[in-house]
C-alpha cells in the first residue's frame, strides 16, 4: 500500500477522532472548523499518484487580509510562468478573515471584532507567449463571525488567549476607531457590497532553464469601485508593479517568490497613504501529479503612516499552510489558512481561511 493509499484509508477516520475531541472542548459544533477538516482530508484521501509529475500549481493568491490595510491594492501570490496563448482561467475566491484589535494611545483609540469575508471573481486571459492578462472583483462583507470558538480554543490550547481577544471578549461586533477626539471610522454589521476591481498584466521575461528560473514583470492599477464611506473601497486609484519568480530545485520541489511595490493615490478616513511594499516565498511539494503541498512566508509593509496606533501603522507577517488538488484536468482546488507570526505585532488580522476553484478554458 503506498503512501497516498494510506492516507485515503485512515486519514478521515483521525479527522473524525480530532473533530470529536474539538467539539467536546469548545461545548459546540463549529461549522468552519468542520469545513476545515473535510477539506483536508478530501484533499489527501483522493490524492492517487498519476503517471507524471506536474509542473507546479504556483502560490497561493494570497494578498494582506487586514480589512483596513486591503483597501489599498494588494497583488495577489502569483506564479512566474504565463497562460498559453488563447487559455482563460476562471477562478472563484472566498477568504474569511478573523480580526480583532484593541488599541489606545493618547491621540488614537481602535476597537474591532468582526469576521470579513472576501469573495471575488478573477479573470486570467493568455494573450501571447508571454503576456498574460487579468481582472478582479471582489465582493466584501464584514459581520459578527463563526470561528470565535475555534480560534479561542486553539489559543487556550497553545500561547493563550491574546490580549486584544481578551479585552473585546464580550463584544459581538465592534468597529470603532477615533482620533484626535472624533470618530474617524464606524463600520454597521452586515455591509456587504463591490470592492475596488483590479486589472492586471504580466509579461514573462525569462523562461526557466536548468540554471535559471522562470522571470516575469507585473503591473496592475486599482479601480475605486467599492464604497469608501463604508470602508468597502479606498475612493482612488492605486498602481503597482512586481516581480514574479519560480525555479525547480528537485523533481518534486518548486520555489517561488514575488516582490511588489504599490504607490496608492488620496486617504482614507482623512489619513495619509504611503507606497506599499510586499514580498511572498513560497515552497511547493509535489505529492502527485494533481496534489500539491505549498508553505508560504508573506511580508506586507502598511500603507498608512503617523496614525498613533499600530492597527494602522504596521507591517503584517504571515506564514500560509494549504494544498492543490487538481479535481480532473483543468479544475483545480485549493484550501489554504494564512496565519500571523508575530514578527511584527500589533497590525496584522487574527486568522484567514480561504478556498478557490479554477476552471481553465482551452487547457
């Protein structure tokens, strides 16, 4: 019996086993941690090897999931590698985001709890040999949550409960943030509406050889089309441009990394914005030819500057855990969670799940 026939034979049932024991802990079924689970374990349990190894899904479309710091342009984790000439990729997006903050300074005070969900349509067209284009738009949502319980439990379980949790406890849903004396921003629950569309393109410099990765150029430009009264929206115009690399270190191993630098336009909530920049590396492991494994590093510098709170003023890192699973030949899966690390704190959001299937046209 091989390794991916193990896996479907006895991962489920210690997937069960776990959740019991989970549910047993929190008093109540948590239907996000159960999503989790069943995730995972389809992902192994039909990962059979096929005939050859795949070329690499690429990173995770990972971007700063902070709900004030995403109001800026954000280029998601890409591959450096470009669609064929002709291929459209059709892919669905649903991140949901666990933030908590608490935070008061003498000019400043913020008060958050909220879930945001993030859900989004991105478009991928391959023009020529090495140019690829691309549009997005997102939809937001911010609301009272479901992983509370599954968070709380972890952190009991591990460093305890943190701080800004602690203090906002009691709290259902909170957004509040003032300065100076005056409110500056107040989020209603249950907004819901278009966030800023982003088009984008990249060109693929260099093709990988046994000696040198895969190169592209990136470039990418924000629509305000998402309401910034109500924070769903920056209110201008925000431009970027990146790098995209990948190389094969192994037969089963990849390497990726993105490096990008953003310059957004007008403020938000009266303050200043400053350019932005971000960096992702990424490992993939090829389990099979339709099942990947993929760990992230991601740094994102905060747009903000000179706002008192570090909510606002702080970078964000994050570490990313997920896989690919290639449902049949042109429909990919994938499942990843974005967790923060902590090398800076204070700014980034608590904890996101995300899940998103392609379909590529003409593959």
């Amino acid at each position: 019996m091989d390794l991916a026939e193990k896996a479907g034979r006895y991962l489920p049932a210690w997937i069960s086993h776990i959740s019991s024991k989970l549910d047993a802990r929190t008093g109540r079924a948590s239907v996000l941690r159960r999503a989790v689970w069943v995730s995972v374990g389809i992902g192994w349990a039909w990962a059979a090897p096929m005939s050859a190894f795949a070329d690499g899904y690429g990173p995770f479309p990972v971007r700063n999931f902070q709900p004030l710091h995403q109001l800026v342009l954000g280029l998601p984790g890409d591959r450096a590698t470009v669609l064929k000439p002709g291929a459209l990729d059709l892919r669905i997006e649903l991140a949901n985001t666990a933030n908590v903050f608490e935070d008061s300074t003498a000019r400043t005070a913020v008060a958050m709890k909220f879930e945001s969900l993030r859900s989004g349509v991105f478009l991928r067209y391959g023009l020529t040999d090495r140019v690829e284009l691309a549009a997005e738009l997102p939809v937001l949502v911010r609301y009272r949550g479901i992983m509370d319980g599954m968070i709380e439990a972890v952190e009991r379980a591990t460093t305890g409960l943190a701080p800004d949790r602690k203090a906002l406890r009691n709290a259902g849903y909170v957004f509040n943030m003032s300065s100076g004396g005056r409110t500056v921003m107040s989020g209603k629950e249950g907004v819901a509406g278009l966030g800023d569309a982003s088009l984008m393109g990249k060109y693929q410099v260099l093709s990988e050889t046994a000696s040198l990765p895969a190169l592209s150029l990136r470039a990418a430009v924000k629509l305000p089309t998402g309401d910034a009264g109500e924070f769903l929206g920056s209110g201008s115009p925000d431009y970027g441009l990146g790098l995209a690399v990948e190389k094969h270190v192994a037969p089963d191993w990849v390497v990726y990394g993105n490096l990008n630098g953003v310059l957004p336009t007008g403020r938000i909530a009266g303050f200043a914005l400053q350019p932005v920049v971000s960096a992702v590396v990424a490992v993939e492991y090829l389990w099979s030819n339709n099942f990947s494994l993929v760990a992230h590093f991601d740094y994102y510098s905060s747009p903000f500057r000179s706002t008192d709170t570090s909510v606002l003023d702080k970078g964000v890192t994050e570490v990313v855990l997920g896989f690919n699973y290639q449902l049949k030949s042109g429909l990919l899966w994938q499942v990843y969670g974005v967790e923060n690390v902590d090398f800076i704190v204070g700014s980034a959001a608590d904890f996101t799940l995300s899940t998103t299937i392609t379909y590529r046209f003409g593959s």
